[in-house]
C-alpha cells in the first residue's frame, strides 16, 4: 500500500510555514511539536471513522475527515509521553487510552498467566484503537439524523437504514425527499425488524423479502406501540415495547396506504 501524507494545519487550518533550519530544529519548537502530536491523534481518528464507515482511505478522504470541523474535539485530548508510553509507543499516546491500558491485568486465555512482553504492545495499541473507535462512534451519535445521512455516517449495507435516507432532504429544494405522510413506514419496517429479524443486507432486498413484510403486517397486524417522536436512528430503544405491545389488526384501507408507501 502507498503512503499517505496528509498536510498538518494550524488550528485555524491554515498551512503551517517553516524553513528548512526550523524543520531541523523542530524539536525545541514545543508548539508546533504538540501540534504535530495532536494532528496524529485527529488522523488516528479519522482512520478508525472511514473504517467504520467501510469508506475508501485515500490522501482526500482522509483528509477533509481529519479536519471536519466536528471531529476537531480530537485535538483536544490530553496525551501523555514518559518512559512507561514509551516502552509500547514511538509518539504521545492518548492519556485515557493509556490509563485503561495499564490498569488493565492482561492474562492469556489460553494459559491463564500474564501475557508475555512480546504480546504487551499488540495489546497496548489495541486499546489506542478501541479508544478512538469508541470516540469516532460517540461523535456520530451525538449528530442528528440529517448530519449523519449527509456525512455518510449509517451502514449503506443495511435496508432498514437505506429506508431511513429517504427521510433526508432535497439538496436542490431543502424539502423532504418523501412526504410526511410515507415516514410511518419506517416504523412498520423496524416493527418487522424486530418481530421477524429478517436480512438486513441490501443484497438481500428482493420481491421475497418484501412478500415476507407484507405477510407480516396481515397476519401480525400492528403495533399498539407508537413513539410520539422517532428517526431513522432511534429505533433501538423502542425494540422491547414493539416486541412485546398487544397488537391489533390493519384495516384494508390502512394496509393499503403502506404497500403503497412501499
């Protein structure tokens, strides 16, 4: 794999200018140092967020992810460098990720004894990515639904999150893609979802899976369950009272509106 370079900014994103006798000197220059240090921690994040989103890593994507304004919270991590960090760790590793790492007893499954040294730094950089991960996923949660659609943040391989784009906005209108009155089929669906737990790879979306879902709704009915407030993302919580709601059956009129939406 070809390396990939990526610009360090200043925190007002603009180039950072030095001559070649700075450079050779950086290490003294303790601000631009950190600097550095904290765009590491930005691209290690980056990478774990493309990664989750199963998104090509190239110079392009992984810059503008570095940088977004919204991911900018990396760069305010407290890092931490000593002769401890440095036994797992060539650069200043972040200071949470370290303290899990080494108050952690780490014991070998297969032997029931510590670890051996060799394995430590395996492990050790393990828990730098799961700290970043968990970091890239509190991020996305806390967006709203139209940022994440627009940011590319949802599983394109999921139907039931496919469905949910089409909540989104017109770019050229700013009006919803669909009319208010299609949204209540998404409900139906994760009713399905949770009842039934059918595919939910894209791959697997055809006439069968469709049959399946309308089946469903004659003979299971719906949900006396009904969220006053949900989105394409907020299902979850929801799961347990759709699974376990008394249910009542569809009117012909009422089934007829969701194939429709469909």
């Amino acid at each position: 794999m070809n390396p990939i370079d990526i610009k360090i900014l200043s925190q007002g994103e603009e180039d950072i200018r030095i001559t070649s006798e700075e450079f050779a000197n950086r290490k003294s220059n303790n601000s631009l140092i950190y600097r550095i240090y904290e765009v590491e921690g930005m691209v290690r994040g980056a990478i774990q967020r493309l990664t989750l989103q199963k998104k090509v890593i190239n110079t392009k994507t992984l810059f503008q992810e570095t940088y977004q304004p919204q991911h900018q919270a990396q760069s305010s991590d407290k890092l931490i460098d000593n002769e401890d960090t440095r036994k797992f760790f060539d650069y200043p590793v972040s200071e949470k990720a370290w303290e899990d790492f080494s108050s952690t007893v780490h014991i070998d499954p297969d032997t029931n004894e510590p670890v051996l040294w060799d394995d430590l730094e395996d492990i050790a950089k393990g828990f730098e990515s799961e700290y970043y991960a968990d970091k890239a996923r509190e991020e996305i949660e806390k967006m709203n639904y139209l940022e994440r659609y627009e940011l590319g943040h949802y599983d394109k391989e999921n139907i039931f999150y496919c469905f949910g784009f089409c909540w989104t906005l017109n770019p050229k209108t700013n009006d919803m893609l669909i009319p208010k009155s299609y949204k209540s089929l998404l409900l139906r669906l994760h009713d399905y979802r949770y009842n039934q737990n059918p595919s939910e790879r894209v791959v697997d979306f055809d006439d069968d899976w469709i049959t399946g879902f309308l089946k469903f709704l004659v003979t299971e009915g719906y949900s006396s369950h009904h969220p006053k407030n949900y989105h394409p993302f907020g299902f979850d919580k929801h799961r347990v009272k759709l699974i376990n709601s008394d249910r009542n059956p569809y009117r012909y009129s009422a089934f007829e509106k969701n194939v429709k939406h469909l």
